[in-house]
C-alpha cells in the first residue's frame, strides 16, 4: 500500500522544533485520524514557510512504524497520528534539505550545519598508487581528513587505528581483497557499521549483488570521473548521517538498480528464498515489490499504470533500470496474484525484448 501525505508548519520555528525532535533522528510523526497499516511506504511533502507568502517543499520516502491511535493517543494525552520512519531510497535526507534551507535562509536559528560541509575521516585502499593518490588527493580537496592503504590487510590495520567514517576501496587487491576486507570490517563492533564504497572494474550483475550482500554502500567504475567520485562519496556520508546502519537494521538490503538488474535482483531473492517488502523509488515513481520465500506474490505499481494485472505488473518493473532499492524483512500474507515463478517472469521478460 502506497500513500501521500503533506504536512504544513506555520511557522519555520514550528520546523526547527520538529527537526529537534524528529526529523534529525530519522522520521516524523504525523497527526492524522486516518491510519494506514504498519509497512506502508509514504511520500511525505513537506511544506516550510519561505520569504513573504512564497512557500517551500520538500520530499521523503518513508515507511509507517507504529500507528497511535484515538485510544492509546488519550491515554497518552497526545494527539492520535503515525511514526513515519525515513527510507534511504529517495536521493538527499531530509535532514540534510532542512538543514542547508535554515543554513542559507535563517542563519539567527540555532540549527546544525549542512552535512555536506563536515569534514569527515576517509579511508583510501589500493594496490595501484595512481588511483589510490588521486582519489585521496581528491577527498583532501573536499575537505576530508585521509589515510591511504595499499591492500586489504593494511586497510585493516588503518581502519582498526583511524576509525574512519567512510572506507573508498578497491576490490581486486593481494594479501587480502575488498571481500575478504569488508567481511572482516563487518564482523568488527567498531567498524560494523561505517560505510564501504567500492571503487573497481568488475561490472557484473552476480558481483555487484555480493557486495551489497557482505554491506557495500556503494560502487564507482574505474577509471572515474573527479566529479562523480567526490559528489558519490558525499551523498553516501549524507545518508549514512540521517540513517545509521544500527538504526535502520543490518539485514537490509540496499543499492542501485543502475548497478544491477531488476532481474538479477529478484534471481538472487528467488534462490536465497527471501521473504519481505523490495521498495523501488526513482524521483517520479514508487513501487514495493511482495516476496514469500522467494516468490513474488504481488506488486504495488504507481497509479499511472496500476491497471496493469497479474504478471503483466512484474514485467512491467523489469523494465525499469535506474531506482533505489531496499529490501526488508517482513511477513507477507498477501494472496498471490502473479502465480509465476520469477525464473519464469525473467524468461518471459526476456522473450519479449527480443520480440
């Protein structure tokens, strides 16, 4: 189930109380009598006051996390309403919006600063020295304090030592590679939850899925561009900011599909028999994909094409090749409506291309 919601202050000081007291932590409760069930994904526009009558918006994927009703709501002395937890599917963190609005538009308010002007500890691994010097040269330039490593066993070390907030590494490395580096940083207290961005040449779709399988945050193609480098590494920064991995739990799965395909994705959820809810966002549409160890039993698709029935409705994501997606655990009673496996919707996917 998919829903809209717009939520309205009176006043921008009514918006630094609410980011005080939720937004900043990762979600928003909003008063409302009617309920919608918990699971269900959100989009929140969130209107803030601007110069004269000119009124600004912003925008959050989120997902209902308990639901406050007329009689807990009383007895509470509290008005009824839903606990909107912040998705990390839906580009910059509304944390992060509201915090460089106030920055720019009211810097009287005591407010935090824009997170993308913290400087941060990062961690450069590579075995060859031209890329491990220019990515480090790079995040210097962006302001970020750096530690360089030339393989994993000494990205280890560094890492046990440094403690950085965001680890840029390679994958194909001696003495230890980027797998065996990030199994090794997860199944560390201190490192478990700091964020990994893989800067490699392998392309495919059954490497990409491993690594966010083992909790890579993010992939960079070799050789990369400057740019795309330095606005890649901030935007993982931002999110890991407004959704800590402890926070919005570890087994999570979450990527690009530009990294890899719907099909493959699916494939991979078929064979490991996964059960729960697969969220796809792009910026014009929102759809959840129902999985029942390892089926997919149903699909929610945007209301321009929600007439689409059956598999039909399947197929019809398979087309899709740019979305964020997460994957989290949950029990799925729905009844099945596309009564095909997924193996089979691929294939039939497939034979349609080619016709």
């Amino acid at each position: 189930m998919q829903a809209s919601f717009r939520v309205r202050y009176d006043s921008i000081h009514d918006v630094v109380t609410a980011y005080t007291e939720d937004v900043g932590s990762g979600g928003l409760f909003v008063c409302t009598r009617e309920f919608l069930p918990v699971g269900a994904v959100v989009r929140i526009h969130l209107d803030v006051p601007g110069e004269g009558d000119e009124a600004l918006e912003f925008q959050v994927v989120a997902r209902v996390a308990y639901v406050l009703g007329e009689d807990e709501a009383q007895s509470r002395d509290r008005a009824p309403g839903m606990g909107m937890e912040f998705l990390d599917v839906d580009g910059t963190p509304l944390a992060n919006q509201l915090a460089r609005y106030f920055a720019q538009s009211a810097p009287e308010l005591q407010v935090p600063p824009p997170p993308a002007g913290m400087s941060s500890k990062i961690l450069v691994i590579d075995d060859d020295v031209w890329y491990r010097e220019r990515a480090a040269s790079l995040m210097r330039e962006a302001g970020h304090v750096v530690k360089t490593a030339e393989n994993g066993v000494k990205g280890l070390g560094a890492a046990l030592a440094f403690e950085p907030d965001l680890v840029l590494t390679d994958v194909q490395m001696p003495v230890m590679d980027g797998w065996q580096l990030v199994r090794m940083l997860r199944a560390r207290p201190t490192l478990a939850n700091t964020p990994v961005v893989f800067v490699t040449s392998l392309g495919s779709d059954e490497q990409r899925l491993q690594g966010y399988r083992l909790g890579v945050d993010d992939y960079i193609a070799k050789p990369f561009d400057d740019e795309l480098l330095a606005l890649r590494v901030q935007r993982v920064l931002d999110r890991a900011r407004a959704y800590p991995r402890n926070i919005i739990g570890k087994k999570a799965l979450r990527g690009e599909l530009s990294h890899v395909s719907l099909s493959a994705l699916l494939t991979y959820l078929e064979i490991e028999q996964r059960t729960g809810l697969l969220l796809l966002v792009r910026s014009d549409a929102i759809a959840t994909v129902y999985l029942r160890e390892g089926a997919v039993v149903k699909v929610d698709l945007p209301e321009d094409v929600d007439e689409l029935e059956g598999v039909d409705r399947l197929l019809y994501l398979l087309d899709w090749d740019a979305a964020r997606f997460e994957l989290a655990d949950a029990d799925v009673s729905e009844h099945d409506t596309i009564e095909m496996s997924v193996s089979d919707v691929v294939l039939e996917h497939a034979q349609r291309q080619k016709s």
